[in-house]
C-alpha cells in the first residue's frame, strides 16, 4: 500500500492529493495513509500535510530502491528483472552468478556501495556509499562471441548521452569507453563475456559513475584524473533518475545496433568523442607508444599516426590523452 | 598410510612387496599394513596376499580417486588442482565456478557420473555412472579474447592423440572438434570462455568421452551415432588411465601451441582429421548446405565447395559427416 500510495503522490508531485482521493482510490482509511505518509518521510520523502488540501510530495530522497527505480522506468526489458543491494562486493560480479542461474536479458544489479569494486584489468574501482552510480546489466545478445567487443562502444554512447540529456554536461567518450569531462574520468565500463566458442551465454556491462562525490571524497592519486558530475556542474545529481536516464538509452542504443548494426553505433560514438585529433599514449601489455588518434576503423580500433607518419591500429591497451600540462593523463 | 601402501605395490605391480618390507619403509606394524590391505581390497583392489612372499597386486579397480590419478600422473600442471566427484550436475559448471573462485591454471574437475551434462548449445550429454570419463579443464590461456577458439583444435588434437596412444585405436577428429571411431562419435568437446574485452580470464575445456558402455547403454536415437571405446576395441579401458593419458597430452599440445604457434597446432589436427575431402552438410542458425569439406584455412575455418563450385568458410556450425548409407550423420 505505501508503494501506492508513494505512486499516486509521485504522478502528482508539488501538487496536493486529498486523503479522501486516496482513500477511495486504494481503499483503505485515513489512518491507515497517515501512517504510510508517516513511513515515507520517515524514509527521506519530503511530504507536505494539509488537514484541508491532503499530502503534496515535495522531494524524494536519492536512495537506490526497487520502486523508485520502478516508477517512471522508461524501458521495456531493461531493469524489469532488477536486484538492488546497499551494499556488494561488485556488481559485476553478482551479475555474473544471477546470469550464470538464468537470469534474463535486461536484469539490472544496482549498489549503493561496493566492497572490492573492479575496472578492467582487476583493477580497484572506488566505489564509496551514498555517492555513485555502481551498477551491471547483463545482456544475451544474438551475436558470436567475437563481436562482443562492439558492445563496448554501444554502451558508452547510452551512458554518454544520457549524462549529456540528465546534466546538461558537455561529458565525451574516451576511446573505447571512458567517459570524460574536461579531460578527466566521470565513468568507467566493465564487460565481461561469458561464451561457448560460437555463442554468446551472456554480457555483463559494469558502470561506474563518480555522480555525487566532493573532489575531497577521492584518493589523492585520481583527483588529477577523476572528477564527479557534481563538481562539473556544481550541483547534485539525483542518481535513480540518472540510473533511470542510461537504462533507457542503453535499450535504445542496443536495438539500433541489433537493427541497423555497427556503423550506425559507431556514427554516434564519432560524434560523442574527444579522442579523435588528440596526441595520444598508447600502452599495452607488450610496449608503449605516442602519436595522434586520426580516426577509428570499422571495428572500432582506434588508429594512431605515430612519428615516423605510420598508422597503428589499437585494438586494445590503455589510451592516455595529453593533458594541457603536456604530459598525458 | 593406505595411500603410501598403496603407492608401493603399485610401483611393484605384479610383484611380491614382502610385509617386513612395508613395515620398515613406513614405520608401520605388520598389523596395521594388514589393516591397509584390507582396507584396498573392499576398494576393489586385488591384492594376493601370501604369508611367506607378502602382497602383491594383481589389479586396480576403475575408479575415479584423487590417488589413483594422482599416482603417475606425468604432468607439471594439469590436474595438480584436482577435484574427484561421484555426481555433479555438470563437471564443465563447476570447473567455472571454481575458476570464478580463483582455481588456477591446469585446475581439473571429474566426476563419475553428470546429471545434466551438457554439450554444445545447451544440448543434452548423457553421462552415465562408471562407464564414462567426463571432466573439465581450467586454463588461462595468455591470449587475447579472439583467439581462444583456437584452444579447440588443440584439445582436439591432444585427445584423439591419447585415445590413439592408449587404446590403439583409429579414432579421427571431425571438424572442429568431435572424435570419431568408424563415424560414430565417442567423445565430444565443450570450451568455454570467460573473458574482459580485452583478456581471458579463464577458458573450460569440457571432455565427455564415452569409454566403456555396451551398444545398450545408448538411447535408441543415439545408437546410429555414437559408439564407446569399448565397443570400437572390443575390451574394457581403464578410464583412469585414458584421463592420464589425455591430461599429459593435453599439456604438450598446449605448450606447443605456445611456443611454436597455430600453425604447428592445425599441422597436427590435419594429420588427424576424417573430415577433409568427405561430403558435408552444415548446418548453422540461418541455413542448411551441402559440399564438399576441401580444407581448413589458418584460422580453422573450414572450406567447403558447394555444388556451384564456391568455396564457402565456416566459422561456426554443425557439420554432418555423410555416411555410407548416403545420408549425413
């Protein structure tokens, strides 16, 4: 009942809803809603009573729940099979074990916190409470295993559109799929791929986005290379509504690769990016090497002219773009 | 102790072991080793003893225990992590999620018996208790994500190897990785790949062998399409041998491919393969053809001439080999 009562509430945010409305509506007495609205603020829910006019909600908390990441989802598939945790390990990996026990395509595991948070590589990914976005959907896309790398640039044109559309941020694409503002990581993508050699079992895209975080909330190692959405715009970012914004861009961008392929995903990264025409440092397990990215190729390596007027193409590695103080972050 | 025992008349298997002996390389009462003895024979060991000569053993039963495959196991990695079980679902299952869990490399999962064994594509594996060798292997392979359909062909290669060695038997490989005896399948391969987009992080090598069930033991509908070892030979195989047997195959072949490359693994498989020159029908998600299997390509693609006299690459799919009664099995 609070959850209706939480909906009706919602569909009629700054505006009163009278007690008898809602009583008729769901069928339960006045005091039965005094003690839900109760619960609610109790919860972080800004209501307003009027004895004359009824409950108006005047703001929701930012707090990752099932409903409020429910109300208003704007999509389809993804998120309607959706696990919210205050608090794991990685999100990728219990994506990973809810899909290795079936679950569907579009399951969503969202955390308020992550214990030992990854980015490629095994790499630690700060992931404190109360602040970010931590987040993984899994996906069973109808493709060969080899073409899982196309994902990547799939999800990194959902995510980067959306903080585009929710916070008016200028963000861009990092190859393949960081998101940057102003030279500096808001967001990282993990994806993982569980196959057989000729089908794909499923993907897990892991995304981490530093929403809410003060400069003074990151280690001193990444306050030159990482940075919030709250910092860049100065303001706090409600993180469900912008959970709620990616999904529905990332089932978007999804169907258009699946519809019209690669090239049109591709189309849009080009013109989200901020790599392309940079100097860039490309290192690898196996050397390290500078040069300008000119362009991406039709499989989206990344191909970099280095000194000697050669063209590398970059499959994979670590892409550093010069930083305004000459030496590359 | 009974392992210790068990050790020395093995390594004098068909000999006397005087208990006086015994006794004095362990540190053990005659009774004690009396005990041990005993102990063996309710295994299935059987052992003569003689009150003047001592013991001797005359044969091991065919059972699947960490000891009995540990005992001349002549590899340096492969199955040194080793898990022994009576049933489990899946031995492929489990050997991922032992993987997941840090398993290392050369980790090896066996059972005696899967209850929801599985082929390629979710496909049913019969796997029966006490007349099969059904086990999976961990490997992180140092390579990029693409290149593990190669690992295919090297296991592929590495069991009909020892099935060869051990059973002196013609077994062949069709492509790109089933064993044949006379057309008829006695084992199947299952890989499968974890992976970031841009590195392993472990792939499962899947081996379901059938060893020694009767011509009975086989569902009706499999009976025109499979065959164990013991049926092709006419005799009974030990299974733990046959594993040993594959693991020190399995770990040259992987070491070539290493060192010497692809090249030198599709050399082997050539060498090995029934399928090069047969008529073919392949069969994937969008289609049905008929040819004739030409050869394989440096990637393992096969090359099939269809009647028009194209040559087509298959990556991926089903290929049936046609039988003598003119039909593809």
């Amino acid at each position: 009942m609070k959850q209706a009562i939480l909906q009706m509430l919602i569909e009629n945010q700054g505006e009163y809803v009278s007690g008898e409305q809602i009583s008729k509506t769901l069928h339960v007495t006045r005091t039965a809603i005094w003690k839900q609205i109760k619960n609610l603020k109790q919860e972080g829910y800004e209501i307003d009573s009027s004895p004359r006019l009824g409950y108006r909600l005047l703001s929701r908390p930012d707090i990752l729940k099932p409903e409020e990441i429910k109300i208003g989802l704007a999509t389809e598939i993804l998120g309607r099979e959706l696990y919210v945790f205050e608090q794991v390990n990685s999100t990728n990996d219990l994506a990973k074990k809810k899909a290795a026990e079936g679950a569907s395509h579009g399951t969503v595991v969202v955390a308020d916190q992550q214990l030992s948070g990854r980015g490629r590589l095994g790499r630690p990914w700060a992931s404190p409470p109360g602040t970010g976005l931590w987040f993984s959907v899994v996906l069973r896309p109808p493709l060969k295993p080899f073409l899982a790398p196309q994902l990547i640039f799939v999800s990194a044109v959902a995510v980067c559109h959306a903080i585009r559309d929710y916070t008016g941020l200028p963000v861009t694409i990092k190859w393949p799929n960081d998101i940057l503002f102003s030279g500096k990581k808001v967001c990282g993508i993990l994806t993982e791929l569980s196959a057989e050699i000729d089908i794909i079992n499923y993907v897990v895209i892991g995304i981490g986005i530093n929403v809410n975080q003060e400069m003074a909330d990151f280690p001193p190692e990444l306050q030159e290379k990482a940075i919030s959405l709250a910092v860049a715009g100065n303001t706090k970012y409600n993180r469900v509504g912008l959970l709620k914004a990616i999904l529905k861009e990332l089932e978007k961008e999804y169907e258009i690769y699946l519809t019209e392929g690669f090239p049109a995903v591709l189309k849009h990264w080009r013109s989200l990016t901020s790599t392309l025409g940079q100097e860039v440092m490309v290192s690898s397990t196996d050397e390290t090497f500078t040069g300008v990215a000119e362009d991406i190729n039709g499989e989206g390596c990344l191909l970099v002219r280095t000194e000697d007027g050669n063209v590398r193409s970059v499959m994979v590695g670590d892409v550093s773009l010069r930083g305004k103080e000459g030496h590359y972050l």
